[in-house]
C-alpha cells in the first residue's frame, strides 16, 4: 500500500532533524574564561575545566550578555588584576555575581533589572538550568564534600558517615536539673 507521495530525497531532507549542538568556542576562549573564573569561584584551573562545563558556560554567558558585553566585562576584570572585589562598575559586579552563581550551581541566574535594561538585550531576564549536567556538576557539591541528590551517589551506607572534614560533635552534656534529675519531673 502506497500513501502517494514519493519518498524522495528532498523530502527526507525537509524532515524535523534534531539540533545539532553549537560549535565548540575556540580553545583560547575557554582558556580565558576559566582563568577569569578562577578568582571568582575560588576553585583552580584544573578543578573548573574538570567539571567539563566550561564551554557550556562560556556560550552561555556570551548568549546572555552578548559578544560586547562579555569583552567589556573581560576587560574590566583584567583591569584590576582578576581582583573582583576591585570592580567598581555595577554592570560588571553583576555580571560577575552570575558568572560565579553559575559555575557553583549550574544556573545562569536574572540579571539585576538595572544590569539588564543597560546591556539592552532582547532575551528574558529569567534564571535556568544551561545544561542537564550543569546540576551535577554545579561547584556547591565541592565545598561541603557532598553530592547532589539523585546523581553520583557515594555508596551504600555513606550516609551514615560525616563528610570528609567535619568537625567531630562534642559528647553531649547531662541534661539540666543536675544529677539524679529524670525527664518527667520523676527524681
């Protein structure tokens, strides 16, 4: 049984096809988004570019602040010595604060209004997730030694074992009332 139309090529051509995933920034872009990243993570070279997120993020922070805006803020960084503390502009420490919130969390956060209306972009100003593994491998794992929920889970009965680094809780004192007191008020 035939439905009447030929399966030609131009029509398979003419068929959905799944986005193809954007091309890979060049290699000199990542290097210099993971160096400005470093001393707004607090994380080194070698732990940012183990995430294997860094070209997500750098296309996610061009997309969202756009090619000249990126450049600037680049500029400004270096202009304090990758200091960000020393950024005076507000566009800037903005654009720092998202850059940072998403390297720990995997999110690209909102923009302040002011920050947005100013780089006069014509996307949403909205918080999302840039990439299914962005959660995974979000930084806030790393700083308390833990893992995130539903991914990279530690093995069976970890739970029950403090973090690595943990402070040791104190023994617990004897309950008020002094000695020979019973909870109840019974002595």
């Amino acid at each position: 049984m035939t439905t009447g139309v030929p399966l030609t090529a131009s029509v398979l051509a003419d068929a959905a096809t799944p986005d193809l995933p954007p091309p890979a920034p060049p290699a000199e872009d990542v290097d210099r988004f993971v160096a400005l990243s470093v001393p707004l993570t607090g994380f080194d070279t070698f732990e940012l570019y183990g995430t294997g997120m860094a070209e997500c993020y750098l296309r996610a922070t061009v997309e969202q602040l756009g090619e000249q805006a990126y450049r600037q803020f680049q500029g400004a960084l270096a202009a304090v010595g990758l200091d960000p503390a020393q950024l005076t502009d507000p566009v800037d420490r903005d654009i720092a604060r998202a850059v940072t919130h998403l390297w720990y969390l995997g999110i690209w956060p909102p923009l302040s209004a002011d920050v947005h209306a100013e780089l006069r972009r014509q996307m949403a100003n909205t918080a999302f997730t840039v990439a299914p593994e962005a959660y995974v491998q979000g930084l806030v794992w790393q700083t308390f030694h833990g893992h995130p929920q539903g991914a990279k889970a530690p093995g069976f009965g970890t739970w029950a074992v403090p973090p690595p680094g943990e402070p040791e809780l104190p023994p617990s004192a004897a309950p008020s009332g002094g000695p020979g007191h019973q909870p109840g008020g019974a002595a």
